[in-house]
C-alpha cells in the first residue's frame, strides 16, 4: 500500500514540475521556424504530410482492388456450382 501512495505522489511531483517548465515566446518561435533547420523541418513536415496522403490514397485502391478479388472468387464459386449441378 505505501509503494503505490509513494509512486502516486511522484507521478503527481512529476506533472507538477512539466507545468512550471520555461515555455518559448512568440518570438522565439518564430525565430527558430525561420532557421535553417527551421526551415527544413518544415519541408519535412510537408513532405510526410504528402507521403501520408499517397498511403492513405493507396490503401484505399488496395482495399478496392481486395473486395472485387474477392467478388470476382465468389462469381466463380458459383459458376464452378451451378457447372457441377448442370452435370
């Protein structure tokens, strides 16, 4: 009982001192975005914003191209059926 009070008290001094940390000013964010590194991290930024985009846009295409595979097998389950049913 006194080990799960001591570690509750420590998440809780925990999250008390990430509340107190030094925030970065207005201007020094805008200082920082139009570093060099800034700069570049904000094309990278794009760039997986763009890549994410394509994933999702192919996901979708795979995602179509899986359910007319499987339609198509069902249509030919059937077939194969009614061919032996025929006979």
């Amino acid at each position: 009982m006194y080990v799960r009070f001591v570690a509750t008290m420590a998440i809780a001094a925990m999250i008390g001192l990430s509340a107190c940390s030094p925030r970065e000013s207005t201007e020094q964010r805008r200082r920082d975005a139009n570093s060099p590194a800034g700069k570049v991290g904000q094309v990278a930024h794009k760039a997986a914003v763009q890549a994410d985009k394509a994933a999702r846009a192919i996901g979708q295409q795979l995602g179509k191209a899986a359910h007319d595979a499987h339609e198509g097998w069902k249509e030919a389950a059937r077939n194969d059926r009614d061919k032996n049913n025929k006979k």
